[in-house]
C-alpha cells in the first residue's frame, strides 16, 4: 500500500513530529506500507516531485523544527488558474496520484490547504489531514498542532521585554503573529502579563488604550506592554470599505506593520517613549513544545487509523481534549476566530488587561 504525505502553508515546530507519528503507526500497521514524501507542498503533488521515504527518515524528528518535506504556499484561489506553462494544477495532482498508485493522500496544512484538501476531495482522491497552524483559526478543533509552542516563543520575546521595559520605563509594543485572528495574541498576552492587548476581533479605540496607559503612570507604574495582534485594527480604520481603508493607507504615512502605527500614535498623543518588537517568524521556528510533541503524536496515530478503516476526507481534531475527526467539508473555507465575550476575555479584564474597547 502507498500513501501520500505533505506539509503545507507556512511551516510549525510540529510538523515533523506529526508526520512521525503518522508514519511510526502505519509501518506498525502494515508491513508492505510505501510512504511518499510530496516535497514542498502541493507543488511536489502536481509537479511529482517526491521522494519514497524509508522508516529511517522518521526517526529523529519528533523534537526537529521546520519540516524534513519542505513546504510552500499555493493559494487556493489560484488552484484553477494553470501555471505559466499552461498546466492544469488540480489535473496534474490528481494525475501523479493516480500514477503513483496511492490509496490515499495525508495534508498536514492549515486554512488554505484545507481547502485544496477538500477540493482534492471532492475530485474524489481519499484525503486524511492534519491541523497545522501556529494561529489556531482552523473550525472543527479546539486546538491545532504548533500553536503551544508559537505561546511559548511569544510569551518568552514579552518576559523579555519587560525586564527592559521596566529598567528603562517605557512603553513597548509586542506585535504577535496569528494572521486573521488574535488566538495567539491572547494566550501570549495574558501569559506573558501584557497590560494591553490587541486583537483584531475587538476593534480598539485609541483613546480607550491612551486612558489606559495614563492610568498606569497614574498609579506610579513607569512602563506598560502592549501585546498587539498583527491583525489588529482601530474602531475608526474597521468602520471604512476596504477601498477607503486602502485610500487611508496611500495617503499617509506608510508604515511596516500596526505596532508601528500604533507606536508612532502613542507617542505624539502621550509624548512617552515607545519601542516596538516584532518577534516574527521566530514564532514558528524552534523545537515543539512537550504539549505540541504529544499532540503530533495522538493525531499522527489517530491518521493512521482513519486510514486503518478506509474513513477518508475528514481531518483529524480535537474536540473536549479528545481526538476526533471532522468533515473536511465543514472545515473547508471557515475561520475560527475568538469570541469577544468570552470568559477568558471577561477574566483577563477582571485583572486589570485592558483591550482597547472600554
Ligand atoms: O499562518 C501562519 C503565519 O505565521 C501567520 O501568523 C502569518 O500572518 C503568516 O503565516 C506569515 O506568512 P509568511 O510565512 O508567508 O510570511
């Protein structure tokens, strides 16, 4: 039996040990299993770029970073479009499939690949896949694989901050990655004790987050961190199209992320010295954190016997600290994002964190 496995999207500190947790259960499973290693995402599936991976090559990887496959980005919406040589994307996958004889295609991959998934799916490939993303927005899971250890890196860039923060009395900006949503952000924030945090699914008020800073100095606290989601985004700018908002942008000041806006507003409304970090892609490099690793491991095994029992086009979840799995359907094109009021929102207001809405 042959099965096909790839990692797409932007990469985590996971993925190799999810992919070992696939393939350590199948080769316990099946001793004639061929695993085939599509290299750099779906562009290895549609150009036949792989490699036959030995048992040996899943060894050694459960703390490694990054992914031993490769991966890229291959935005959904140009799936349709052929390449500049005028090859049909979703043909050629479904052509080196089919010629490489696979029984079933397994994607570690976050929102977009989900969605190539789904579309492979209904092209009628057997697809299992696997929730990857540091963001933690995909439906249908409580939790994705890399998101721990994302916390763990920002949460460590904001304990860093504060020693300086606090020696020098500034004020200082943390912009958290998580894309459209403010997951991250969140946990890293409350973790990493910011005082305030910006999310983009609470539009902020900056005269809401000036108050809050005043207080501070008020109460003789010589700095104030902010944890601000790259997504962030004011009341004002969320109320326009995103026409004006493009216009808003062409005719100001450009400037490299929000923090910096942010900054550069804090600034000439306070007159306080602001300093902006911008931790990165180091949010996704490193070792897995021990959660992560026992995650990858549960939902590698958990793949393995989705394919044990021929159960395709479903990704692997967890749901209530189970494991589970979800219609690949349902999680196809949806975002989970934070509710607003939620209790852990209410709770980090309770002791004094502020986000910017009130
Ligand atoms: O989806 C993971 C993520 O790290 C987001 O948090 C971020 O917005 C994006 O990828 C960065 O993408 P790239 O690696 O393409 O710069």
């Amino acid at each position: 039996m042959r099965v096909g496995m790839l990692t797409s999207g932007g990469d985590c500190q996971s993925l190799n040990a999810t992919m070992r947790g696939v393939a350590k259960a199948l080769y316990k499973m099946y001793e004639d299993v061929e695993i085939v290693g599509f290299e750099d995402g779906y562009k290895g599936l549609m150009y036949a770029d792989y490699k036959i991976m030995k048992p040996s090559d899943f060894s050694g990887i459960l703390t490694k970073g990054g992914t031993i496959l490769g991966t890229s980005r291959q935005p959904f919406k140009l799936m349709r479009t052929p390449d500049e040589n005028g090859l049909d994307k979703v043909e050629a996958m479904k052509h080196t499939y089919r010629k490489l004889k696979l029984e079933c295609l397994v994607v570690l991959g976050g929102n977009g690949s989900q969605k190539t998934a789904n579309l492979l799916r209904q092209e009628g490939l057997n697809i299992v896949s696997l929730p990857k993303t540091i963001d933690n927005d995909l439906w249908g899971t409580d939790i994705t694989f890399g998101f721990q250890s994302a916390i763990n890196v920002a949460t460590n860039a904001i304990d860093c901050i504060h020693t300086t923060a606090a020696s020098h009395g500034r004020v200082f900006i943390v912009e958290v990655m998580g894309h459209k949503v403010g997951w991250l952000t969140l946990y890293a924030g409350i973790a990493g004790g910011a005082d305030i945090i910006l999310l983009p699914e609470i539009p902020y008020d900056i005269n809401v987050v000036i108050s809050a800073l005043r207080e501070r100095t008020r109460q003789g606290k010589r700095f104030s961190i902010l944890a601000v989601a790259e997504g962030a985004i004011s009341k004002e700018d969320a109320g326009l199209t995103k026409k004006e908002l493009k216009e808003k942008k062409k005719s100001g000041l450009v400037y490299p992320s929000v923090a910096y806006e942010l900054g550069a507003k804090i600034t000439e409304m306070t007159g306080q010295e602001v300093r902006v970090t911008v931790p990165g892609h180091m949010q996704r490099g490193g070792e897995p954190s021990p959660y992560d690793r026992v995650l990858a491991t549960r939902l590698g095994a958990e793949a393995a016997k989705l394919i044990q029992n021929k159960k395709y086009g479903y990704m692997v979840a967890v749901k209530n600290n189970e494991i589970a799995e979800v219609p690949l359907e349902e999680v196809a094109g949806r975002l989970k994002t934070v509710d607003p009021n939620c209790a852990m929102i209410q709770e980090a207001k309770m002791v004094g964190i502020s986000f910017g809405d009130e």
